[in-house]
C-alpha cells in the first residue's frame, strides 16, 4: 500500500510495523522465499522496495529522499510594493524568489480534435503553445515578459523579510513574486502504518515506519537503496543465497506525485551542461512536467519569448533526463558489482523527459502494455535504443487491462503477447497472480489488487488453471526462447527527439511502410553516442539492427547535438531521407543563430547523393525507389507484421509473421498473402504451439530470395525460420532450438505455406454433442475464500448445435467454469495406412474455428497436440479407428459471468469494487462455432 494509486484497499490484516518491507520479520520471510528458489532449482527477480521498488525505509528528511519545489505567489500592482516575512519561510530550503510583470492572462479551453504534438505557434483558439509530445488542458496561461524577470534571493533577509516594488512607468497587469521552496516530497512507497486500517501498533523506530520514495535524479538516491540492501537485508548469508537465484532487481514506472521534479544540485548541473541559470524560468516549469502523477495546475505561466519559453522547458528535460540516468546506472552498477546480478527497470516513460535517452541505462529495460496502449509502434519507440545498445531483451508488464478483472481471455492475452513481439518486445511478465491464500475482509473469489480495476487474478481462482493455462505459456516461452536468439535486424531507422511522453502514441501514423514489409525503430539523438553506432558499407549500427537508412521528417524537433550526429551519419554514407522537408525547429535554448545554423547544416547534407528530400505521402513507394527493399516484402489483404532475428551461433534466420486482426471479433481477420524473404536458407516452420519444426515444402527460390505464401486466421502467429547450409537448426543434423527430437513430417494442416484443402462432400460437421459444464460458484458465505471454497456442481445439456453458454437454456448469462464436450462419429475413411498416419498424401484433420478462451481436445482418449486458439485445426488421422470415434472437447472460462449477481457485494482488503456493474459485458463462454472432420488428398 502506498499514498500513491487507488485500489490498494482499506485494510492490513498484519501489522505492518512488525511485517511491512525492510523490517526483520519480512527479511526473515525474503530469506525463506530464496532458500525456496533454491531448493526448487528457480530463479527469482526482486523488486528493490515495496510497492513499485521506488524507496526503502529511511528517516524522515533523509537527504537521498525525493525532492520537490513547492511555490507560493503573491501579487502586487503597479507602482506597489510587498514589504513583509515571505509565506512558507522556515517550511523548506529557499530556493529562490523571482519577480515578474505579467504581460497578459488568457483563459484557453482545449478544443475537442486537440490531440499530443504540440506547436510552436498559438493557433486561433490559443491553446498552445506546447513542445512535441505535451498534451494540451484547460487553463489561465499569464505570459510575464521576460526581460522583467528578477532574481530576488539575494534581497531575502535571514528572517526571512523582503521587499519589492512593481514599477509604476511600466505597462501591463501588475507584477507578481514567485516564492519557491526546496522541500521533501514526503512521497510513501510504503504507508505509515498508523495510517492503514487493521491490527497496527505505532512504529517504534524508522525501519517500521513504512518506506519512502528516494530522489531519482542523483546518485545519493540510488545509494540510499543499495545502502539499506547492504546493511539490512543482505546479512547473515542472504548475499550469497540471493546471488545464487537472483536475476533482475527491479523497479517499477515511476508514479511518484511531485509539483516538480528536482534535487539538491540541480541548479549547479544545469549552469554547467547548458551555460546559462534555470533559476530565472523557476516559474514556467510548474506546467506539463507532471506528466498525469502529480496536480495539474490550473495556470500556466509563460514568457513573452518567441516560443513561449518552451526551449528553457526542453532543457529542464534534457538535464532531468541526465540525472536520472545517474540513478540509473548507480543502481545498475551495484547488481552487476555488489551482486553479480543485473537490473531491470520500466524506465522513463512517467517522466518529463526524452524515454529514449535512458532506456539503455539498465540491463533489461521493461515496457508494459496498459502505458504502451498495445501499440506495435509504441514498442518501437522503446525497443530501438535498447537494441542498439545490445541489449539481450526488451521486457514486458502485459495484461493489465483497465476494468477487465475476472474477464480476460487467454486469447487476448496472446493477442498482447504478439503485438509485443512484433514491436521487439521478447520478455513476458504477466500482470497479477494475486494472493491466494485467507485474507481478512475480502470476498470470494479472493483477494483482488487494485479494487478490480485492473486484469487479472491469475492462479488457482481461474477454472483454467493450471493445465490450460499451459499452452500457452509454453506457447509464450518458446516464442521468447526464439525471439531472444540472436540480434534482432530492422530495415529503416525513425529519428525522433520528444521531450516527454505523457502517453504513449503512435508517432509514424501512416501505415504504408508496415504494409509493404518494411521494418522500423525508433532512435533518439540521445544515442548517437552509443559505441554502435556508426556506419559501415552504408548501413548503420551494422553489429545490431543493420538500419538501412534513417528517415527525418519535416515536424522533427532539432538539437544541436542532433544535427551534428545526423551530418556525420551522412557524410559516412547512410542515406538520409528527409521526408516531408527539412525540419526547422530546435528544441533546445539555442545558441546565438542556433536555429539558423541547424538550418544551414541540414540543407547542406543535400549535396551528398545519399540524403534525399521526398515528400511525406508514399514513403514506402519512396524508399523503394531508392533501391532500400525490405527483409520481408508483404504482399497480402490482411494487416501482416514480421520481426526478424539473426542467430549467428545456431546459423539461422527467425522471422515472426503475425497477423493483426485487433478489433476484428472472435474468428474473424482471416487473410492470404506472399512475402518475400531476403534470404535463401532452407525455411522451416517453427510451431510454438507444439514444439514441432515442420520443413516448408512451397515456396519459390531466387539467387537473393525466398517467396513463401500464407493463409493466416486473425491474431495468427508463424515462425519461418531459414537454415543456413550448415545449420544446426538444419533437421539433418537432428537438433532444433525449438525441440529436441528430429523434425516433423509437413502435412497440409501443419504446413502453412500449403493451401488447407476445402470440406468436401465426404467431410463430417459434428453435431449431437453432450455438454457437461462444471459450475463454479460462490459460496453461501461470501467472506468464506479458504481453497476449497468454491462450489461446484454439473449440469448435462444435450445440443444439436454449438451455441454460446448465454444461449443454451439451463446456463444463461451467470455461469463460469468449465466444459465438457463429448460426440462421436464414424471414421471417413477406411484406408489403414491414413488411419495408421503413415499414408504420405491423404489424411484427416479436424478444424474447430476459433476458440473464445481455452480448449483441450481427446480422441478415443487420446490428447491432441496444443490447439492454436485463432485457428484450432489438428491432423488426427493416427488418432481415428475404423467405424465409431469418440472426441471429447474440454473448455474454461474466465470468472466474470458468475460474478456479476454479486459484483456490488464484493470486497477486497476491506475496499469495493471500483468497476460498476453497468460496464460489465456478459461473456459467450464455450464452443461456438461447427467444429468439422474433414479428409483430404494432396
């Protein structure tokens, strides 16, 4: 529990001055948890404090603490004065009092079509200005002139007395005193336990006293952490107990709330990296750096300069983004020296800074799919500086959906999983394997984080688990097995310099390039000086992601720094493709005729035959054009993606296909197509459902390249993998990165790049299934959530058709659990050799659609290899005998429908639920669609 996120519940059933984070009862406990890992041959990632990781116990005011400026204002007419003790004086360290005479005020409401950008410029409804990537608000914006603004903390007398008078000669609307104060944000990554409802005892020393949020912009801060690691919890042989199964420290997004971010140096680092004293702008950096954690204020305080002061906001960023890169790799350092351990932290992206600049700070930088809004080019954002760094994987939080607790499927769960993939993105850690065990005031199903808002209570609470949920976590494992082999290669390089994200968004919107198979990141100027990067034989980063050319556009902002890094790529032979124009805006405080120079540079690099100015429309027919084809050339009707990983030491390609049917509706998003692959190795279908490697029989070969057609159910996932001649992925030499064994025989079901033979007259649409559904049911008792609280009891439902739960009389919409589906049939075929699976041409396979959530499939009692849910088909020919087969078909479902009688009833650690249940849908749970038994010839 901290002071920082809703749904974190009312109640304690433990008293947290006694068991709360750093104290000896809970170093005893992590002790235990490690001996565990160890006797149990695991590994185990550990967050650096409680909540998010973002603090540790401390004292109060403790200097490695976070910091804060708080300000107060006081307004004074022209030709008046202020003579008195400043408010707030003995509060905090003063940090400086400015004077200023406001020039203006102008109310400014956000038209609706506002969106993330920014502008230089006011437009007609004054609701900029705003650098790239500020989000527009409602507001009183006071413009003070600039050349009025004064540093008064000189005048202060050591009681704290000052006096001031506005000019009376001057125009405007009188001037006002900013008095702003160096503080402690006091921020709880860890409550005071007097605070918390439940059995709590008044703390008798600092380390029961809950935890706080350390300063994030400096080395003290990090040291605050690793030196409360070092001296209270890595004692008496934990050290070396941790340092046998530990993986990743780790830290959480940063979702600490602070007026504005700041440490006790600031001032200083900031005269020396930029040359000129922030302390003069203190009052226009209050607005937009909060970045959705801390209050938005409802004025806006601006200069009279050109850009509204908005160039002295980029280098408070840029600086920021420097200090946290100190904390950063202090923490880094220590797991990789104290600990021989690496680090992993959700880096950036809460901050008021460039997210690029720092995400190759930390071992294994983590992104998550609720902050990236499942979005492919978000991912790309994140991953590009992270591979050009080299970095062994991306990491991801995934499935935490906002108001989809109890209701997320597995299948939209991999939904996530691929999209991520597709993004570069190859670490999965699941949002919510919640507490399974008796918690005080909570209801059954069981204690539920974040009051319900947030998917999912994965675990033993779910009518999946655990068997179904197998699938697809191999599933997921093997895919990540693939995907962090090797480095991953890209075709086209994105410039891009924002200074802060407050969301996450797509930032290349057209899709053209997606669509013909070209494959791109992201990079900031920030990391040009990655030892990467550079150029050779016209590619850059050649070691990693082998970028064909780097692509600026005409609204790009500009920095110094920047402009160099892209003149000395391109006097080094990468082409340069400016599309749209050149850019023109610099996002920095410049230097005497900056803009005019970054100008003069960027238009000279058009000499040089490798830089290009294009126009932004058909960038994908453009580059083209210019003789940059991709590694994989898309041709198909559906919206397909490929990530593609070269594997030096297996000697092997890996290219993931994916096609993208979001939104599109259970079964539905089906699409055909060719790509051309920039590669002539043997290609070899990796199935991560099974395990299997299946050799492609068509495709077409040139001396360059490799064409493989492909029928793809929505939300489908392939790998192609293309074998170099002395490939130990090759099947002759009977070892595969995917399985053990020798390779598996294609077959027109296994084999993608077949064409699936249609039904024919003798193809069999089973009907007269018997239904068994186990219910799984509340208790009489609702606070009753001991394991075997749940009750369950079954109901038999005969159909003659498949139809959703909701729709079969004697269920409806209130039911969850699990189902079992039982036919038979008589075998279409007589052929011993197809029935026995030995016949090379002909065989059967049984097609069940798409699937709503899980399924596991049994013929004559025998279980069929995992079922891809987007396409459930499976070659069954060895499973038939002749005459009388019988198939049993088991599903799950999520807890939802059985839910929502008593949503309003529910309670955890003492909260409700937070989710009304008016938004709650009513779930179609079971098999859905005709499930059919067809035979075939090639």
């Amino acid at each position: 529990m901290s002071n920082g996120w809703a749904g974190t519940g009312a109640f304690a059933p433990d008293d947290w001055s006694v068991y709360g984070w750093g104290t000896p009862a809970w170093q005893t406990a992590f002790k235990t948890l490690l001996q565990s890992h160890a006797d149990h041959d695991l590994i185990s990632d550990f967050a650096m404090g409680p909540n998010q990781g973002q603090g540790v116990p401390a004292p109060e005011n403790s200097e490695g603490l976070a910091w804060d400026l708080y300000s107060y204002k006081i307004s004074v007419p022209l030709g008046g004065s202020y003579s008195s003790i400043l408010p707030g004086w003995g509060t905090g360290k003063l940090q400086a009092v400015l004077g200023g005479r406001i020039v203006s005020s102008l109310n400014i409401t956000v038209p609706p079509t506002a969106s993330f950008g920014g502008s230089t410029e006011l437009n007609a409804t004054g609701t900029y200005p705003s650098l790239p990537g500020d989000s527009p608000a409602n507001r009183t914006q006071v413009t003070l002139a600039t050349d009025s603004l004064q540093d008064l903390t000189a005048q202060v007398g050591s009681d704290g007395r000052l006096s001031y008078a506005c000019p009376q000669e001057t125009t405007g609307a009188g001037c006002t005193l900013f008095i702003i104060y160096l503080i402690h944000s006091d921020y709880r990554a860890q409550q005071d336990p007097e605070l918390l409802g439940g059995p709590q005892t008044a703390p008798q020393s600092w380390l029961q006293n809950g935890s706080w949020a350390v300063d994030h912009f400096s080395a003290r801060g990090a040291e605050t952490i690793t030196n409360f690691w070092e001296q209270h919890v890595l004692t008496n042989g934990t050290r070396e107990l941790l340092m046998s199964v530990g993986n990743y420290g780790w830290e959480d997004s940063i979702e600490i709330r602070e007026n504005l971010f700041w440490t006790e140096n600031y001032t200083t680092i900031f005269q020396v990296e930029h040359g000129y004293d922030i302390t003069k702008y203190l009052p226009i950096l209050f607005h937009q750096n909060n970045v959705g954690f801390g209050s938005a204020p409802p004025v806006w305080w601006v200069t009279d300069e050109p850009d509204f002061g908005n160039s002295h906001i980029a280098d408070y960023r840029k600086t920021l983004g420097n200090l946290y890169g100190t904390y950063l790799q202090t923490l880094t350092k220590w797991a990789n020296d104290y600990l021989d351990l690496q680090f992993s932290a959700q880096v950036s992206y809460n901050l008021a800074m460039d997210m690029l600049q720092n995400v190759p700070n930390v071992d294994a930088p983590e992104c998550e799919s609720l902050g990236f809004s499942h979005l492919i080019d978000g991912y790309r954002q994140y991953c590009g500086p992270a591979n050009l760094a080299g970095k062994r994987l991306v990491s991801t939080e995934i499935g935490a959906n906002p108001d989809e607790a109890y209701q997320l499927t597995l299948p939209e769960l991999m939904w996530d999983v691929q999209r991520s993939i597709a993004g570069s993105v190859t670490q999965f850690v699941f949002h919510g394997f919640p507490y399974s065990g008796p918690y005080a005031n909570t209801t059954w199903p069981g204690f539920t984080t974040f009051d319900y808002q947030f998917s999912e209570m994965h675990g033993p609470r779910q009518p999946a688990w655990p068997e179904f949920y197998q699938d697809s976590m191999n599933f997921t494992a093997r895919l990540s097995y693939i995907f962090q082999s090797g480095v991953p290669k890209m075709d086209l390089a994105f410039y891009m310099k924002i200074t802060t994200f407050p969301s996450i968004v797509r930032n290349y919107e057209p899709t053209d390039l997606e669509h013909a198979g070209y494959a791109y990141e992201y990079l900031s100027p920030e990391n040009f000086g990655l030892p990467g990067a550079y150029v050779t034989n016209e590619i850059f980063a050649p070691e990693n992601q082998a970028f064909k050319a780097m692509i600026i556009r005409a609204n790009d902002s500009m920095t110094i720094d920047g402009t160099l890094g892209i003149a000395g790529l391109a006097q080094n032979g990468l082409p340069i493709i400016f599309s749209g124009g050149i850019p023109t805006y610099v996002a920095e405080y410049e230097p005497p005729n900056g803009t005019q120079w970054v100008s003069q540079i960027l238009n000279s690099l058009t000499s040089l035959p490798n830089v290009h100015v294009v126009p932004y429309e058909g960038l994908a027919d453009t580059v083209l054009s210019l003789g940059i084809e991709p590694l994989t050339s898309i041709q198909s009707n559906g919206s397909w993606f490929t990530y593609w990983r070269r594997d030096d030491l297996v000697g092997a390609d890996y290219v993931f296909v994916y096609n993208d049917a979001a939104g599109a509706g259970l079964g539905n998003g089906y699409s055909e197509g060719t790509i051309k692959f920039a590669s002539t190795g043997t290609p070899y279908f990796l199935d991560a459902w099974t395990g299997d490697q299946i050799p492609i029989q068509n495709y077409t070969r040139t001396n360059a390249s490799t064409t493989i057609p492909f029928q793809l159910a929505g939300n489908q996932s392939i790998i192609v993998a293309f074998a170099d001649a002395n490939s130990t992925l090759s099947c002759a030499s009977n070892h595969s990165n995917l399985t053990a064994g020798s390779c598996t025989p294609a077959t027109v079901v296994n084999d993608p790049s077949q064409p699936l033979p249609s039904p024919s007259g003798s193809s069999l649409n089973l009907t007269n299934w018997t239904l068994v559904v186990e219910h799984w049911d509340p208790p009489s008792d609702l606070s009753d959530i001991t394991p075997n609280a749940t009750i369950k009891h079954n109901t038999t439902h005969q159909l003659t058709s498949l139809l959703p739960w909701v729709s079969i009389p004697g269920l409806g919409a209130n039911v969850s659990g699990r189902g079992y589906y039982t036919t038979t049939f008589t075998s279409p075929i007589t052929n011993t050799s197809i029935i026995a699976g030995t016949h090379s041409s002909s065989g059967v396979y049984i097609d069940f659609g798409a699937i709503y959530h899980t399924i596991r499939v049994f013929i004559n009692g025998r279980q069929l290899p995992p079922l891809d849910p987007t396409w459930a088909i499976s070659e069954v020919s060895s499973y038939l005998v002749s005459g009388e087969n019988t198939i049993e078909a088991v599903v799950s479902t999520p807890l939802l429908n059985v839910l929502r009688p008593i949503w309003g009833q529910l309670l955890s650690s003492g909260a409700g639920v937070n989710v009304p249940a008016a938004a709650l849908p009513v779930q179609e749970y079971g098999l859905q669609r005709p499930v059919v038994v067809v035979p075939y010839t090639r």
